[in-house]
C-alpha cells in the first residue's frame, strides 16, 4: 500500500549531503504537518548522499509515521529527485521544499488558501538573504527565462510550491525540469499563482550551486525549452465510452 494516498497533500524533500539540516527538518516538518490545515506527509528523496543524510533520514521516519523516504542508487539531481516523488505520490497535492530550510515550511499555509483556485502555488522570495553574486545570478537567470519561456514568474527558484498532483504527474523528465515547473503547468493550461515568501540564511551544510548551474547550464536548458514547448501535445477528451 502507497501510505501517501492517505493524506491529502505531500511534501517532497529533496536531500543531498544535508546531515547538518536533517535534525532541524525534523523539527520543523513535524511543526507543520502536526497543524496543517489538511492532511500532510513528507516524503525524503535521498540522492544518494555521500555523508551521514539517509542514516539520519532513517531514523526521523522510524519515529514518525508521517514521514517516508526514498533513496537513489546513485547520484541523479535534483530534477530526478523531485519527478521520483512526483511520480510515487498518491496525494491531491504535492509540495516541494528544498533541504537546508531557506525557506519555512509554516509559509506552505499562505501557498495552501489558494490551492482550490490554482493548479500551482509557489513563492516569491522576499528580503533573500544569498551572497550578492547569487542574488544577481539569479535574477539574471530569471529574467532570460521569463523571456524565453513566456511564464511571468519572478522567482522559479524559490523551492516553495504546491502542484495538483494530476497535473504534476504529466510534467515530462528532464535534466533541468525543476527550473521550469511553472512553465510545464502553464503547458498544460493550468494557471499559477505567485505568494511573497520569507528567507532565511543556510544554517550548515553548503549550497549545491555555483556560477555554471546557476547561470551557464539554465540558459541552455532554455532553448531545449523553447524546443519542446513547440512541439508539446496537450489534449482533453470531450467523451469517450471505454
């Protein structure tokens, strides 16, 4: 039995090398999902993580019936990790949540009064608390592909979001895919709705990007974007009598 068709939303945690935060989204997570306004589980994607994260991750889900994982024979980033929750959740929704907690799992409740009117809700980061080189790497990255991409999303980065899982379960996998989850909604003709949301400064462990995946590779993913986007089959049966 999939535990997670017994809630109504599930949080996707996507989790590489975060040992140091893993205590912490215990805490957290377990704050949360203990008065969500609606049924919640976490479900960890482990990464195969090279330190002591799935020891750890073990351990928080055999303490807590709410919590699930899964984990990776190898190393396959973060766009896999994010469509293998997708693909296993039975829930209405699905959340996502990045691992070293910049941003708070409490902000799901702003995201979560929408949900009945959006096919996503996400995030906009507000008052970030990055590096300056950071910050302008993205908001470079952003803005090209707002222009690429045509979706008008100000922050595709920011690691809060809530999908219809039905709609969520068609985004097609690509390296690069979680760069443009709004986009692959919008796709399908679902619309999106942007809510600003707090940031905080990494606690430990340390940031998965750098210059190259931050800058360099989404401006290549955004003319395999363009590509698709082209040739993208999206239909709706008007009756049929199987």
């Amino acid at each position: 039995m999939n535990q997670t068709n017994s809630y109504k939303f599930c949080i996707i945690v996507p989790v590489y090398n975060e040992e140091g935060n893993m205590l912490r989204l215990e805490k957290e997570l377990s704050k949360f999902q203990k008065d969500a306004p609606i049924s919640t589980c976490v479900l960890f994607v482990n990464d195969c993580s090279s330190d002591g994260s799935l020891p750890l991750i073990q351990d928080i889900c055999s303490r807590n019936p709410e919590f699930l994982y899964l984990s990776f024979d190898r190393n396959r980033g973060l766009s896999a990790a994010i469509k293998a929750g997708i693909d296993v959740a039975e829930s209405a929704y699905v959340g996502y949540i990045d691992a070293d907690l910049q941003t708070s799992p409490e902000d799901f409740r702003l995201l979560l009064q929408y949900v009945d009117e959006y096919e996503m809700v996400m995030g906009i980061r507000t008052g970030r608390k990055d590096s300056f080189i950071k910050n302008m790497s993205s908001k470079i990255a952003n803005g090209f592909r707002r222009m690429m991409t045509g979706d008008g999303v100000q922050d595709t980065g920011c690691p809060l979001k809530i999908i219809r899982t039905d709609f969520a379960k068609r985004i097609p996998l690509f390296t690069g895919m979680h760069r443009f989850l709004p986009a692959l909604i919008q796709l399908q003709n679902g619309k999106v709705k942007q809510l600003p949301v707090r940031h905080f400064e990494r606690m430990a462990g340390e940031s998965k990007y750098h210059l190259w995946n931050r800058l360099v590779g989404p401006f290549k993913d955004c003319f395999a974007f363009r590509w698709m986007k082209k040739r993208y089959i999206n239909y709706t049966i008007e009756s049929s009598n199987i």
